[in-house]
C-alpha cells in the first residue's frame, strides 16, 4: 500500500513537471447543480380520483392534448370503423397540400357526377347539396365537407387534390403515418364502410391533436354550427357546440357498421383535452358521454409543465473538454397530467453516465430524465446536449486522463 502511494505521488509530480504548469492551469471539472425538481414542500394528503363516468361505447378514450397522456379509456387499440370521423383526416391533408402550396383556398372545385352520385343527396348518407357538374370555391367545399359532414364534397375535394379517390387514399395514409397513427388504414375520403377501411380511438385522438396543433385557422371550421349551400341550410351534428361554450370541435359520425361516433374538443383556461367515443347507441348518447367525460376530466385533472426545451434541467462535470461542464436539458417540452393536488408528489430523476468525455455534440442524447408518482412512470423524455464541448488541448487532456485513473479507485 505505502509502495503504490508513494508510486502516485511521484506521477502526479512527475507529470505536473512534464506538462510545465500548462495542465494544473485548467482545473478537474466539478460537479453540476442536481436536476430541477418539482415543488419540495410537505405533500398534503390528496383526495382519491373518483373512476371515471360509465361510457356506453364499444371503444373510447379521453385524452390530454399537451402531455398526449391517456387520462382514461377502454379498447383503446381496438380497430373501429371511423365513419366521419375520416374527415378530420381529409382536412388535414387538404390543409398540409395548401400550406405547400400545391392548392389554394380559391381553387374552384367541380362537383363531379362520380362525387355526386357516391355522396349526393341521392344516397344515404350526409351530403352538402352543391349541385353536379358545377364548380365552387375550395374553401366553401371543405365547410360542406365539415360543417355539414357531406360525403359528396369530401370526394369532390380528394378529386380536385389528387385527381382519384384513390391517390387522395395514399395521400391520407401517408399523413396519418407521419402523425403516428399506426394502427389504421384509409381508403376513401368519407368513412362509408369498406373493407380494410379502420383505425382506432387512440389513433383518431392523435389525429384531433394534430389538426388543432398544426392547422388551427382549418381547425376552426368545427366550431361552425350551421352552412349554406343554395337553398339548403344545414346544421352541424356536434351536439356539444351547443351544449358547452368551451366544446370546439371535432367531428360525428355514424353508419350502421361504427355506430354512433364523435370525436369531442374543449378548452377550459390553459387546458385542452380530447374525447372519442365509437360504437355510441344515439346521437344524444355519444354527446351526453362525451361531455361527461370531459368534465370529469376537467375537474379531477390538470397538467404541468415541468422542463422547456432549452433550459438546462442540469450541468453535468465533462472530462478533458475545452471547458468542464455540459449543460443537459429537453429537446421538447416535457409536460404531465395527473391527478389535482398531486404535484407536489412528482419525483424526477435522470439516468445520466457516470463519465462524460469530450467531445460532445449539440443535441447529442446523453440519458433521460424521468418523473414518477407513486412509483409509476407519468413522463420521460430524453437528455441532449444543450451546447457544443470541443476537445481539449494536449496537456489538459493528458493531465485528465491521469485524474480519470487516479479517481477510477
């Protein structure tokens, strides 16, 4: 033991010599400040969650639209019919086409034989009651689409956009890929019954998400309550507009093989969540379970945001870098629903390295931070690199190589 100390004495000595001062110059790195926490005051003693209301439904869900938490459901996975609820989808990709430039809002769009015979007022189903063979704005088409749920403008605009129904399909299956719905497939614009024509209700809530997150000004158009076309004056079939001022949006739908369908928006101070309800009984039905599960979800829940993107969540030690420190953070918001009065419970922890070395790239992962309450993940994201550590230079990179073997003991 005396002989190996005496041995590290003299290397450190004989190093310091070596490198002329150059190395001690530049100090070990030191540790960092721990990572941001949730509040640490005594918790109070929270109230249980009550369950959440019965649901007559073959499948449905309530979700959180900034955190993306399921707050509750059953059958989440289970693969549905989405009858009109596949307008939403149409939406999105008429809005994503024109946001690329590829269509404009005053597009004249034709009312094609094939649109009105499949669709029209002719058929069984919703329809906007533009006439055949006649042209009108794009945007007045897709309010008939979603205003008045008709089945004839939602294929007139898959005509006009990508010149068949068929390649309108391939469209919608791309967008929903991109969105991450990975459990559906779409083969028209409407959501009459076909085969190989699904998706689920955790999949149409991604959807919802996506239309109010990344085309609001198209989004809007649920909120409308009626729509005119000629004589013809139609209202909307959310039952919810008029129920609920917070309610705006999203979408109802029903055939004989989905049921009683509605996907459900509301917005109540900095809170928005989204309901979907498939394989209701009724119309009455589908809005009264709807709404409740909004309100429970309101009332028994709330979310937090706990670390911004570009914020440092913590500054970890970095050996032989050009400077000692590395400041980790998210590369998104990390937000979390739970149950109200429980936030004080939340507890962060990182999985971090135990060594770092230089060099470390901006946006490199380097671990996860994770929250749990009662021992239960509720959020995680990854910990990336929020600056650049480029190499050191000779002497301080050999003087931390001899640290790292000292402390490796």
């Amino acid at each position: 033991m005396r002989s190996t100390a005496a041995f590290r004495r003299f290397a450190v000595t004989a190093l310091a010599t070596c490198a002329l001062g150059f190395a001690f110059a530049q100090d070990a790195p030191r540790p960092g400040p721990a990572p941001a926490a949730a509040a640490a005051a005594e918790p109070a003693e929270a109230l249980p969650t009550p369950p959440p209301p019965p649901v007559t439904a073959t499948a449905w869900l309530l979700m959180d639209y900034e955190s993306g938490q399921i707050l509750a459901g059953e059958n989440i996975d289970q693969r549905v019919e989405p009858a009109s609820l596949t307008k939403v989808l149409t939406s999105y990709v008429i809005a994503a086409e024109m946001k690329a430039g590829k269509i404009s809002p005053d597009d004249q769009v034709m009312m094609t034989e094939n649109a009105w015979r499949k669709g029209g007022a002719g058929t069984d189903g919703s329809y906007s009651g533009f006439p055949v063979n006649q042209t009108a704005p794009l945007v007045d088409m897709e309010k008939g689409m979603v205003v008045q749920s008709g089945n004839d403008a939602a294929i007139a605009l898959a005509e006009h956009v990508a010149g068949s129904e068929e390649a309108f399909a391939a469209l919608m299956n791309a967008y929903a890929r991109r969105i991450g719905m990975k459990n559906s497939n779409f083969v028209n614009s409407h959501g009459l019954s076909e085969p190989d024509h699904y998706s689920t209700p955790r999949d149409l809530a991604l959807l919802g998400a996506a239309m109010v997150r990344d085309f609001p000004e198209q989004y809007a158009y649920n909120a409308i309550k009626e729509f005119t076309v000629g004589p013809i004056t139609q209202r909307n079939r959310n039952l919810l507009l008029w129920r609920d001022q917070s309610v705006d949006g999203i979408k109802t739908g029903h055939h004989s093989g989905a049921g009683y369908c509605l996907m459900a928006s509301a917005k109540r101070g900095d809170q928005r969540l989204i309901s979907v309800v498939m394989g209701s009984t009724g119309e009455s039905q589908r809005a009264n379970d709807s709404l409740a599960l909004l309100n429970w979800g309101f009332r028994f829940h709330e979310t937090h945001r706990l670390y911004d993107p570009s914020k440092p969540v913590s500054v970890q030690k970095v050996w032989k870098g050009k400077v000692n420190e590395v400041a980790l953070g998210v590369d998104a918001p990390l937000l979390v629903s739970l149950p109200r009065g429980r936030y004080d419970q939340l507890k962060p922890s990182m999985d971090v390295p135990a060594t770092l070395v230089a060099p470390i790239a901006r946006g490199q992962e380097i671990g996860r931070v994770r929250v749990t309450l009662d021992g239960k993940v509720v959020a995680e994201r990854p910990l990336v690199a929020l600056e650049e550590v480029a190499e050191a230079g000779f002497f301080k990179r050999l003087w931390h190589e001899f640290l790292m073997w000292w402390y490796a003991d």
